[in-house]
C-alpha cells in the first residue's frame, strides 16, 4: 500500500551512447529545436509510442516530460489496470468492523504513478545519475524499455571516418548505484531468508526422449545459522566458489530489510572485494498528503529525489 507522505525511491546512472562508434552520444537536454534524449521521448510521445504493455493486460506510459527545473529531466510514467479490485476502507469501533467499498465508473481503471528524476549533468561514473520512484508493476525493466523504444526510432546525422553523412540512433542502459553493504544492512535488523542457484547447463535432467529439452535448473536453499558471524560470511565466500566451478550461473540472496521491504541481490562473480553490496531503496517524507496517482509532476518528490542524486 502506498503511504500519503513518504515514497520510496532507488537510484541509478543512466548511459547514453551512439549505435555505432563514429557517431556522437546526444545531449540529454538541449534548447527547443535542437536533438536530444528528451526531445526524442516528446517525439515519441505525440507518437502515442511510450506505451508498454505488461503480461497481466496492465499498461505503463509515459504522461509528462518537464525540463523546466534546472539541472533536471523530470519524467511521470503512469501504471494502470483494468482488471485490479476496487480499494475497501475498514473502520473498527470495539469488537465492530465494518467495510466500505469503493466502486469504479465506466471507462476507469485504477491507475498509480511514480517520478524519474534525472540530473542533466554527467557523474564520475559516466552517466546521468537519476532516481526512480518506486511503485509496484512500475519497475526500472518496465521504464527502460519504453526509453529504448522512443530512443530506438529517433534518428539523427554523424559523419562516418571518410566524412560520409550517415544516420544513427541512441542506445541507453541503466546501472543501479549500489548503496549498502550486506553487513550493514544485517546489522540494521535485516535477514537474508533464502539463496537460490540458477544454471542453464543442466548435466543430469531426465531424458526426455525428444519431447522436451531442458532450459534451466533452479535450487533454493532456506538460510540456517547466524548470517551476521563472521564464520556464516567466510562459509558463504567457499559455498560460492564451489558453485562457480560447478557451472553454475547465478547466485541470488533474498534479503528483509528493516523498513519491511525486500530485495533480491545477486552476487556478482566479479566483485573483488569480500562484501556484498547492493541496490536498495531510500525512503522520502514530505509535508502533506500526496495521492497514488498525479497527472501533474510533484514538485516535493522533485526536490527529495534531487538530494538523493546529488548525495555522494
């Protein structure tokens, strides 16, 4: 359920880059009339083509682009659906309990909204840092891919190494900023509950005799022990070596943390360091009552989420 006056926000870096290497990553911003990223998501979006639909007949769109804010690329994406229940209020006076439903017109569909917030300026990492609001069935995956399909039509000039005019287009990807480690977060009264391998070379499946092939192997483990000694880490560190040398792809912690939110954090079989880090969503409060869903950009969200993106 969505709280009146606070959000929940996760930030990323997003990268921006030419189809092909002679050509010129486009401004994020740019004066009226000139091309950029979000002259290109206007375009699409007077297309009517920042549209997505989820598996579950839900669709995510894109209602406001605003640039005005200096400094800042503000985008709302709507999520609406057609077949959720109508909200009930519930009202309890002694040992009484009584309900009070809500009923949706002709033509409704109950709908949420969340910001991304967007700094204009290139971070050290080499993107635009940004922070997205975060709703259920409006995830990053969703919001990506509405980008690449309004980046993915948009066309503009370069010169190729003979000095050839040629025509390219964007291409974007979103990395999270990792911001706490996993040992912080178990000392803050967060658990991890279960580990969960993932392969897709599955050495002993059943034959099935060529009516079906194996795609992938999945097993779940439930964690027992302290997650929070030293000997349950050192344990996890050898139990991951020996799954990367058993062919096993992916490795995947499911945490609670102590706001009563959950995260997946897969560990990546780069990482140098001994500690896991990983994404996870920073709260915002503001002053007043906010609803679910806004067909106007929120200026208190704005602000909140700028602070996350400029904090180091």
């Amino acid at each position: 359920m969505i709280e009146s006056r606070s959000r929940f926000f996760r930030r990323y870096d997003l990268r921006f880059a030419a189809r092909v290497k002679a050509g010129y990553a486009l401004p994020i911003v740019a004066p009226k009339g000139e091309i950029s990223i979000a002259d290109a998501l206007r375009v699409a979006a007077r297309k009517k083509l920042c549209v997505e639909k989820q598996a579950n007949n839900d669709t995510v769109d894109l209602v406001r682009i605003d640039d005005t804010t200096d400094g800042l690329l503000v985008l709302l994406f709507h999520r609406t659906s057609p077949t959720a229940a109508d909200p009930a209020y519930r009202k309890q006076k002694g040992d009484d309990i009584t309900l009070r439903m809500t009923r949706k017109g002709a033509g409704e569909d109950q709908a949420v909204s969340a910001h991304l917030v967007i700094s204009t300026k290139i971070s050290p990492m080499g993107g635009y840092p940004c922070a997205l609001e975060e709703i259920n069935g409006l995830s990053l995956s969703t919001v990506s891919s509405i980008i690449k399909k309004a980046l993915d039509g948009y066309n503009y000039p370069y010169r190729d190494k003979k000095g050839i005019e040629k025509e390219t287009y964007s291409t974007f990807k979103a990395l999270g900023i990792k911001g706490e480690s996993l040992t912080d977060a178990l000392h803050n009264n967060s658990s991890i509950n279960y580990l969960t391998l993932t392969r897709t070379k599955v050495p002993d499946a059943p034959d099935s005799d060529g009516i079906a092939e194996p795609q992938s192997e999945r097993i779940r483990y439930k964690i027992v022990g302290d997650p929070k000694s030293p000997e349950w880490m050192k344990k996890l560190r050898l139990f991951e070596t020996k799954i990367r040398s058993d062919d096993w792809d992916d490795i995947f912690l499911d945490i609670s943390l102590e706001d009563e939110r959950h995260r997946t954090v897969k560990l990546d079989r780069e990482r140098e360091a001994a500690e896991v880090m990983f994404v996870r969503s920073e709260q915002v409060s503001v002053e007043r009552d906010l609803d679910p869903c806004t067909v106007d950009i929120v200026p208190e969200l704005v602000s909140a989420a700028k602070k996350l993106i400029v904090r180091k």
